[in-house]
C-alpha cells in the first residue's frame, strides 16, 4: 500500500507535531535501512568486511537509539506533543514506555552506556577527550585491542583501501563484555522506536482533514 500527499498540506513547518511526526519517520528510515543492510551471514563464516559492516552498523544503530530518545524527551517540551502523545492509543504508550526504559536508571533495560556510546559514534573519537566526558575513549578502546591482530587491505585503488584494525579497535566502543544482553536490549529499545514512529504517524495522518492524504492503487505512479 501506498499514499501520497502534499509535504506543505499534510506537515505544515510551523506545527509542532508535524515536525514531531516527521523527525520520527527520519529516525524510523535510518533504523530500517540499517537493518537492511546488515549482513545476514553465519558471524563464523564472515569476511573481514562482512564483519567491519556488522559492527560499524550496530554502532550507528545504538547511537541512533539514543538520538532518537533524546528527540522525543526534547519534543515534550512542546505542549502541542505532550497532547499528541497522550491521545495515543495504549500501543503506541507502551513503544514509548519501552523505549524510554533505555535511559531510565531505575529500569532493568536501563543502557548506562548509551549516551556515550553516542558521543563517540556520531563524533570521530577525540584524541584526548575533555575531562569527564562519557564514552570509551580511543585509549581506552587500543589498549582492549592490543592483543588482537590488525589488518589493512587494498588492491590498488582508494576506493579499495580498508584498515580492519579500526574495526577491531571500534569493536572495543560497545560494553559486550559488561552487558550480556546488550543486543537484545537495544534492540527492545529499537523495536519501540519504531513501533511509536509507526503508531504516531498513523494517527497523525489518520487525523487530518478528508482529502489530504491519497491512497494510490497499486502499479499506478505517484505524483511528483
């Protein structure tokens, strides 16, 4: 299925919940597309590329998490949202509870490491981070490699050139050892990302005047 309408019409810039709404269907594309481009093979079997884009895709995917609970707690600040969101369906409010466990001290899903892990994803890692500030630290990250092999590959080409030791050290940026149920709890807070993305803009778009919005049969092109 597929619907079309006019950006201007439908989300208007100078409404708060249309650009709610729409920050949230940016985050939900990055998540999916990120899934889609992660390697489907045996973690056993895959090249040292296969492995370099598992690893650099899942860091995106958790800082990404956090980008997008830190988008929705800001977005409350606006009354306009806070009223959205409690006119929610009960699924809808149960996305948003899972999601904001990820951050919440008190929860057993609570990621400590979350924030800092995207301070050092989304930003090349400082050489000598300020004092205090959260993360694996590029030191911190070599000395855990140390001991592990390294690697850079190329067949003459730039677009060729690959340096697998900086996958190795980037593997080091996520606490595996400290937290067990790493993957499967960010992923719980992924997966309610984007259910609440799903079940926002469904009643958003759901809500707007007759006429807006514009199924389009199947085979037929949308307009442009």
């Amino acid at each position: 299925m597929e619907w079309e309408f006019s950006i201007g019409q439908a989300l208007p810039a100078t409404n708060a919940v249309a650009r709610f709404v729409t920050g949230l269907a940016m985050a939900d594309n990055e998540w999916h597309r990120t899934m889609a481009l992660m390697p489907m093979t045996d973690p056993t079997k895959a090249t040292p590329e296969e492995r370099g884009l598992r690893i650099m895709l899942a860091r995106q995917q958790a800082a990404l998490c956090y980008e997008g609970i830190t988008f929705v707690k800001t977005a409350r600040r606006s009354s306009h949202v806070v009223t959205f969101m409690n006119d929610l369906n009960a699924e809808a409010k149960k996305h948003y509870a899972d999601l904001i466990e990820a951050t919440d001290k008190k929860s057993p899903f609570y990621l400590p490491w979350l924030r800092g892990h995207r301070n050092v994803t989304l930003h090349v890692p400082a050489v000598t981070p300020s004092k205090g500030e959260p993360g694996v630290t590029l030191t911190e990250a070599l000395t855990e490699a140390a001991g592990r092999l390294g690697r850079v590959s190329h067949d003459g080409t730039a677009r060729t050139v690959r340096f697998g030791f900086a996958d190795v050290v980037a593997e080091e940026f996520l606490p595996w050892e400290e937290e067990r149920d790493l993957m499967k709890h960010l992923s719980r807070a992924l997966f309610a990302l984007g259910g609440f993305a799903h079940e926002a803009l469904d009643a958003y778009l759901k809500a707007l005047p007759p006429g807006v919005v514009q199924q389009i049969a199947a085979g037929e092109t949308a307009h442009r």
